[in-house]
C-alpha cells in the first residue's frame, strides 16, 4: 500500500562547530515542512556547548542568531511527534538524525543523497552527491547561492521527491529498495 501524502514530511538541519577548530557538528538551525511546504517547525537552536565556529561562510549563522533559540531538549521533543508515522524527506538524513539525537526507522526515510536512480543518471562514483547539483541536475535551477537555508534546503528536498515519488514508491512495492546504504557509523541513527 503506497503511503498517504500526508505521512511525507521533509527534514534539513544546519550546525555550528564546537571543540578544537569548530570540528564536532553541534545543530544550530531545523526546518521540517509538511509535504505542501507549510513550515512545521523552524527555528534557531541554543547552543549548549560553546561554539568555536559558526561557519558562517556557509550558514550565514552568528552567535546573535542562536542566542534567542529553542533548547535542543524542546526540538527534540516537537521534532520526535512531528516525526510520529512520518516518511521524512531529506539530504543525508543520517547527519541529521545524527545532530538532532533522534533515530528514526530506516524504511520510513526518503533520502535523496542515497537514491541510485540519481546516481545512475548524474554518473557518479562519489558517495554522496550534493544536493545543490541534483537539484540543478532534476530540477533545472539554482538553490544554496550565497548562505544555506534550511527551509530551502527542505523546500528542494520535497520538490525533488516529488517529482519522483511516483518511481521511487513503485520500487518500494515491488520490494526492490532503490537507496545505497547510509555510512556505517550512523546505524544508530535508524531504528
């Protein structure tokens, strides 16, 4: 049975860097969206570690962002019902799940960083292709100029899924899972 559109939402996740040279991911900013692309839930996250960088070249994220946000325990508890018998949408979900502190079951994922009918297509032997270039591959625009945005990062997520659910769930039903694995590190981000 193909699941409802209403169990679909889409997940993106951005982090600071706390430890010696910023090198250890801490969440800073979530953006899950219902599969119409209303916001759920977005917001900064306060640090609970202090931060050694912000990678603001990147994230567009300083300290003044963060200091107003939610506590991490707060998302955690709204993302964990938000994500109740939900198929969550996104790019590297592992990293997400991984940075929120919240496994989610593997089969209920759509993870776009893993699908190998884009691999196939694109031609690529990279672990992971970017979610910039397979938007610009499938979707023929430009996402992530200047600053990464969760909520366009979510937003593209859920457009490129989309516009292949219908393939992407045909492989499902017929049993034949059409994603490469996750790094194996991260098992513990799936139930």
């Amino acid at each position: 049975m193909s699941p409802r559109p209403d169990q679909y939402i889409s997940l993106s996740c951005l982090c600071v860097g706390i430890g010696p040279g910023g090198s250890t991911s801490m969440l800073a900013q979530v953006t899950i969206l219902d599969v119409h692309g209303r916001t759920l839930l977005g917001t900064y996250v306060r640090p609970t570690n202090p931060v050694t960088d912000y990678r603001t070249s990147v994230t567009g994220i300083e300290a003044k962002h963060l200091e107003p946000g939610r506590k991490i325990h707060d998302v955690q508890r709204l993302a964990s019902q938000i994500f109740q018998n939900k198929i969550i949408i996104g790019h590297t979900l592992w990293s997400e799940f991984s940075v929120l502190g919240i496994p989610h079951p593997a089969v209920d994922t759509r993870d776009l960083a893993l699908y190998l009918p884009f691999r196939t297509h694109i031609k690529s032997n990279a672990p992971v292709i970017g979610l910039q270039t397979l938007v610009w591959n499938f979707l023929e625009r430009k996402i992530q100029e200047g600053h990464q945005k969760t909520s366009e990062n979510a937003s593209a997520c859920l457009e490129l899924f989309k516009a292949n659910a219908g393939t992407w769930e045909n492989f499902i039903q017929e049993g034949k899972w059409p994603c490469s694995l996750p790094p194996d590190q991260y098992s513990r981000c799936y139930l």
